[in-house]
C-alpha cells in the first residue's frame, strides 16, 4: 500500500493500535484463567484431556454427537477395538 493512500487520522490509527492490544492483553489473561481451571480440575482427579472432550462435545448439537458417536464405532471396529 502507498503511504498516501493511509487515512489522515491519526488519533483513529491510535485508538484502533490501543483497542488491540487491549484484546491481546485480555486474551492472555483468559488463556492464564483457563490454565488454571483446567490445573484445578487435574489437581482433583480429572483428566484434562476428557474434560476438553467433553467441552467440544457441548459444543456441538445432538445430531453432530450422533454422528461422530457412529463414525467414533466404526473407526473402532475396523481398527479391532
């Protein structure tokens, strides 16, 4: 991009630099909290790699659950399991 073809306002410029970096800024702090709760439930007796299993199956509605449900049972039994 051509330097003259920026928008003059800078004080827009700014504000959009500061408003990311607040994001940023907010989303390393939800990345520490997350940690910590997933700490706390491994701290307990949970395994973590369930409970993310489960939070992306909450995630998803019931036909997706079924679904991969079949796909999980047929994988299984042409592997042997």
């Amino acid at each position: 991009m051509n330097p003259t073809n920026l928008p003059a306002n800078d004080a827009q410029l700014i504000s959009l630099l500061e408003r990311i970096e607040t994001v940023e800024g907010q989303e390393a702090d939800l990345r520490a909290d997350k940690k910590t709760i997933y700490d706390e439930a491994k701290s307990v007796g949970y395994d973590t790699k369930m409970i993310r299993w489960l939070i992306r199956m909450r995630k998803m509605d019931k036909d997706e659950q079924a679904e991969l449900s079949e796909l999980q049972k047929m994988y299984s039994k042409a592997a042997g399991l």
